[in-house]
C-alpha cells in the first residue's frame, strides 16, 4: 500500500498535549518525517528520523513510532502551533514518496 | 545555510508545458537528491520525483509519462517539466532538498529520508 493515513482534524487547548498519528504499511519499514504548514506558506520540516529534530524547531515537537504508526507529539502546545501538519514516508515498493493526507491542528 | 530559489511560468492553458527551475543557494549541490512537490488547492502534497547530482531520475508513476527533472550542476540549479497539462495540475509547486540516513535499530540498519529546505512554492494556474 502507498498511502499514509491522518486524521483529518484535531483540537488541543493551549499548554496542553496533543498527539498526531499517522498510518500505514511502509512506516513498518522506514520512519516518517513531520511538516508542519501554515496558510500560504511552503512546510517547514518538524522531525524526522528515529529521534530527529531541526535546529530551531522548539523540543515540544517530539516522534516516535510503532508497527505501522508513526506518532508526532506537542507537548505544551503553543497558539503558533496551530497548522496543518503532514507525515511523509517512501512507500513499500521504494519507487516513490508519499505524504498523508494531512492533519489540521487547532489550539484553543 | 542552503536555500532554495524557484521560479517559473504562473499561466498556462491546457496542453502547454509547465516549467520550474529552482536554484541552490549557499550549499553542495551533491550528494544530494532535489525534488518536486506539489499542492492542489486545499488539498495535500503530492511527491512528483527527484534528480540526484549524477543524474538518476525516480519519478511518481502516477505523473511519470508526463515529466521529466533535469539539472544543471555549473549554475546549481533543477528544472521540472510537465507536458500536456490539464486543470487538474493546478497546484503550487515547491522544489526541496531530500536527504537520507540510515538508522541501527536493533540489529537492523533503516534508512530515513526528509526533504528540508524548501522554496517558496510557485502558484501554477491552468486555465483555458
């Protein structure tokens, strides 16, 4: 299968803990990166890897994954964290790279 | 720090050639695969395909009869074409840097991929 399951939309009140899922086959495989993405602009890079986050990128983003789901979590979230946020994983044949479709983050 | 610079053609009607070119700023164009991905309006990424330094090409099948990446290494620059495009390409384009690792979990090496920088995006309207 080539596709990456999320949640369409979620909601988490200011300073609390909100965690994104993603599902699918390859993420048995090979580990999913995290793009957040705000209105009009292009998405910036969250985590990736294992344990793996950019220099900038505040340490309430955190990853992890198990069998066929890879997790992004924020703890403490902030009213800047409210966007839409996609994983990204190679699909099980290698030939290509597959986003999700997607989650649409809310901060109360 | 690498940035990435895309430009290209807005408007296009139907059955013209999109073109983009995105050029590297301030980083090794090698060693490196650099790629295409686009964005429907309100709607998800979808991967369109990568060049590396070398010239190997890996493209979405779902788009690969239509497309091709090319690159230029003296200038640093890479170029997505897409033929014969219909309304359903309208989206905005982004080029992105794909890097890749390799993990040792357990007793297992798992290579990782993530695409960071990336351009600005370029709106491309087809319209007829």
């Amino acid at each position: 299968s080539s596709e990456l399951t999320q949640d369409p939309a979620v909601s988490v009140a200011l300073g609390q803990t909100v965690r994104i899922t993603c599902q699918g086959d390859s993420l048995r495989t090979y580990y999913a990166s995290w793009y957040q993405q705000k209105p009009g602009q292009a998405p910036l890079l969250v985590f990736y890897g294992k344990n793996s986050r950019p220099s900038g990128i505040p340490d309430r983003f955190s990853g992890s994954s198990s069998g066929n789901t890879a997790s992004l979590t924020i703890t403490g979230a902030q009213a800047e964290d409210e966007a839409d946020y996609y994983c990204n994983s190679r699909d099980n044949s290698g030939k290509l790279y597959v986003f999700g479709s997607g989650t649409q983050v809310t901060v109360l | 720090q690498v940035q990435l610079q895309q430009w290209g053609a807005g408007l296009l009607k139907p059955s013209e050639t999109l073109s983009l070119t995105c050029t590297v700023h301030g980083g090794s164009f090698s060693a490196y695969y650099w790629s295409w991905v686009r964005q429907p309006p309100g709607k998800g990424l979808e991967w369109i395909g990568e060049i590396h330094q070398s010239g190997t090409t890996n493209y979405n099948p779902s788009l690969e009869s239509r497309v091709t990446i090319s690159l230029d290494t003296s200038k640093n620059l890479f170029s997505l074409n897409l033929t014969s495009v219909t309304a359903a390409d309208t989206a905005v384009y982004y080029c992105a840097r794909r890097n890749s690792d390799i993990a040792l979990v357990g007793t297992a090496f798992i290579r990782y991929n993530w695409f960071d920088p990336w351009g600005q995006g370029t709106l491309v309207t087809v319209f007829s």
